[in-house]
C-alpha cells in the first residue's frame, strides 16, 4: 500500500528537523507493508492561520491529490488541519483523509465530549467551522478549540522535535483546562505536534486518565482501513452528492481556464 502525505507547506529548510521526525514516525505507525510518501507543495506562502491564506494555499494541496491518484497512490493524506478535505475528495475517486476529521470521529470513540488543543488563535475559527461541518459539535466541549499559550512559534516548534519540555508545560496546562470544562479526550490539532508527543511518549494527560489523541496517527491508519476496506469489500466514496466529481471535460475546462495543465482526476 503506498499512501501519499500531503504536506501544505513548501517544505521550508529550517524546518528539517519535522521533516526528519516525520520521516522517522511514519515506519512507527503505519504497518509493514504500508509506504509513506512525505511531498510538499510546489508553492506555498507556508503561513495557514487564516482562511484567506489558507484558501490559497488550497490549490495546491488539491492539485497534490490529483497527482498522487494519477502516479498510483492508493490513499492521499491532508497532513494539515487547514486543508481542502471535501475538495480533494470531490475530484478524486481514491480515499482521501484529513486528519482532523480523522481525529475528532477517534475522539468520539474514546470519550463523550473532548476538546482540541490547536497552535494559534488564528488556527481556532478554523478548527471551529470544521466541527460545525463535520456535525460533531454536540460532541465537544464548550469552547472546543483552544490555542496553546503562549501560540507556538518556529522556534518552539524544532526545540520540541528533541526537547519537549516547553511544549509539554504549555500543552498540558491547557488540557487540563479543557478538562475543567467537562473533556475526556484532547485531540492535538496540528499534523506537527501530534507525531512529535507520540515519538516522546506522550498519549495521556498525567494523573487524568485522559487519553491525548494525536491527529497524524488518526489520519494514518484511517487511510490504512480505507484502503483496506476498499479492497475487500469495494467500500468507497459516495457519489450522489457532496463528493460526485463534475463531468471530466468540464474538470478540465474549468483547469485550462485557471492555467492548470494536465487532467483532472476522477471522472
């Protein structure tokens, strides 16, 4: 099975530490068999705490899709809660897998209400309209996403990748405010952090018993069972609505018309 991570970042150098951590996590989760291809984007302003930038960034993780369903992958990956999902979907006919949709449906599993703990306060309204969109509101605590305080930043983010002292104080301080407020389940919401706490070990609000969902793992193995799925009892997308994919010939029209070359995915 090979499964393409699609990554909404340009893949910024100074970042090579994540990427060398994700490198060695996906072998950690994903079963023998599986392959993992880390790809980021051709173009990316690497900056998603905004729909404005977010929804430029967009394109570019679709077109990602597009081209892994045509190289032969077998599921892609959105490695970013700010992502595309119902897009990438409609235009492709292989499984596609966001990672926080991915999440929060484990995280119904494991308790009655959870929270989210996300990067930024610009991440937050985010994160909040997907729950609305997902219909798992009900299944969250009041204010159900929450920032890390102080937000994360570059600098914290590669310490964390070998130290992560800083992270885990700030992260668990707001966990257990979130479980004040009533959550069973934390869910990490960003594609960075989550692999980062499982690779140290951490799954568990000390002295809680409040699991810690990490959201790259979710999305993983999601896209493993889909796979796995598909190929034994032909289970696949629906298309009699949402995630039907518009005639070819205008998929490609429409592509042309934005100076998209190739085709587009699914017919």
């Amino acid at each position: 099975m090979r499964i393409l991570w699609n990554e909404a970042t340009s893949g910024p150098p100074e970042m090579a530490p994540v990427w060398q951590a994700l490198r060695e996590y996906f072998p950690r989760v994903a079963r023998p068999d599986t392959e993992v291809v880390l790809r980021h984007l051709p173009v990316s302003g690497n900056y998603v705490r905004s729909l404005y930038t977010e929804l430029l960034n967009n394109r570019a993780v679709v077109e990602n899709a597009i081209a892994a369903e045509r190289e032969g992958f077998d599921a892609v990956v959105l490695g970013c809660w700010a992502d595309p999902l119902w897009e990438a979907r409609e235009v492709v006919d292989i499984p596609v897998v966001g990672i926080g949709e991915a999440a929060m449906l484990l995280a119904t599993t494991l308790g009655y209400k959870f929270a989210v703990i996300t990067v930024a306060p610009g991440v937050v309204p985010t994160i909040a309209l997907d729950l609305r969109l997902y219909g798992l509101e009900d299944r969250a605590i009041s204010r159900p996403v929450r920032s890390l305080d102080p937000p994360s930043d570059l600098g914290l983010l590669v310490e964390s990748v070998t130290n992560p002292e800083r992270l885990l104080s700030n992260f668990e301080r707001v966990a257990r405010q979130c479980i004040a407020d009533g959550a069973e389940v934390i869910v990490v919401g960003c594609g960075y952090y989550g692999p980062i706490l499982t690779l140290h070990g951490y799954h568990e609000v000390p002295g809680t018993g409040v699991p810690v969902v990490d959201c790259s793992a979710a999305g993983l193995k999601l896209a493993e069972a889909l796979v796995d799925l598909r190929r034994s009892t032909g289970l696949r997308k629906s298309t009699a609505l949402f995630f039907r994919s518009p005639p070819r010939e205008v998929l490609d029209r429409v592509r042309r018309a934005h100076g998209l070359e190739g085709t587009s995915g699914a017919p």
